[in-house]
C-alpha cells in the first residue's frame, strides 16, 4: 500500500475553506436557536393553551424526527409546499437551528423550572410584575443553571453540520468526500478530515469540560 499525501498538502486551501464553512454554520445556527429556544421555552409554559399547543408540537417534531431528514425537508419540500426556494446553506440553517432550537427550549425549560418558587413570589412581594420577575430574578439564575448544557450542545451541533454535506453545502465533509472522489485518495482524505475536526473540537470539548465544572449548581 502506497499513501499520497500531496493531495492533501495542493488541496489544504479548499479543506480550510470548508472547515470555515463549518464554523459558520454551527456559530449561525447556535446564534438562532438560543433565542429561537428561549422563546419556545417560554411559549410552553404559557397559560395560553393554543401557543403551548404549537410549541410543544413544534419542539416534539424537531426533537423526535432524524436532523437528515429535517435538512431534506426544508431544502426539497419546502419549496414544493410554499414556492419558496432557499440556497443549499440556508436550508441546511433553518433545519439546524429550528433541530437545536428544540432542545434548547427543553434545557431552558428545566433551567427555568428549577429556580425555586420562593424567588419568584419574592420578587412579586417587592412589587413586580410577573414579566419583571421573569426576566430580572428567574431567568439570569436560569441561563447560568443551563450553560453546561448549552456548551454540550454546542459541540453535538459542530459535529452534525456535516449533515448539510447531502445538500452541497460546502463545508468540510462535502469539501472532503468531493476531493476524495476526484483523487480517489480515500485514506489520506479521510485522515485529513479527521485531523481537522479534531482540531476544532477538541478544544471546546474541554472549555465544555471547564464550563461544567465552572457552573455546577449544587443545591
């Protein structure tokens, strides 16, 4: 068996391209999807029944269906549906960002569950408004609670951008599996991408690991 690792070296260029790509995505989608699941969130424990409705049903869709299929959706059905037509990656957005949305929304949820009532008939007691007491008492506590959480998500989204790959997004895998079908340099390609992911997540799997040690509640 003979390795060629100058397909890597004369294409290094491209497949930094799409490792940029990914980065994007994954930065885009997670920026959508934390206030995209605080308002699910939200919506779900509203004591109007027709939004918890919807929101329960849109959170228990995106959370109980494949991401792949999710990407497909938007990109091939929704334009038959709505006319609308979308370019690869912003198809591949909205169907990461309403899947990480949903579990957002859950992981807001407990946050915001966990916080005990005391607090909030506190900040009642002082004269605020239950809106007040939301956002200036119950929330803060609620997003430090939820940021271990948030951070481990955030690694899962980095790692499924490849998905987008089936729809021609550019970013690594399709990068990757397009050069290794050009080059038919299957081991050598495949390393590289793997070196590369590595790279970029291994460092946020520790500061992961920091934040939970960081955040930890103990009651």
């Amino acid at each position: 068996m003979t390795f060629d690792w100058s397909v890597i070296t004369n294409n290094w260029p491209l497949l930094l391209q799409g490792a940029g790509m990914t980065v994007l995505l994954a930065a885009a989608s997670m920026a959508l999807a934390i206030p995209g699941g605080l308002l699910l969130a939200l919506a779900r424990m509203s004591s109007f029944a027709p939004i918890r409705i919807l929101a329960t049903a849109f959170v228990e869709f995106f959370r109980t269906t494949p991401v792949m299929l999710q990407v497909y959706w938007v990109f091939y059905v929704l334009p038959v549906l709505t006319e609308i037509r979308v370019d690869a990656f912003s198809a591949g957005l909205v169907a990461l960002a309403c899947n990480v949305s949903a579990f957002n929304s859950e992981t807001f949820r407990s946050g915001i569950n966990s916080i005990r009532a005391g607090q909030r008939q506190a900040a009642l007691a002082l004269g605020m408004s239950e809106a007040e007491a939301m956002w200036h008492v119950i929330l803060p506590q609620a997003v430090r609670r939820v940021l271990p959480a948030l951070a481990s998500t955030w690694v899962s989204l980095f790692k499924d951008t490849s998905l987008v790959s089936i729809i021609a997004v550019a970013e690594l895998s399709y990068v990757g599996l397009q050069l290794r079908s050009q080059t038919f340099r299957v081991l050598e390609v495949l390393t590289a991408m793997a070196v590369l992911y590595w790279l970029m997540g291994y460092p946020q799997a520790k500061l992961t690991d920091w934040i939970h040690r960081k955040f930890k509640v103990t009651e």
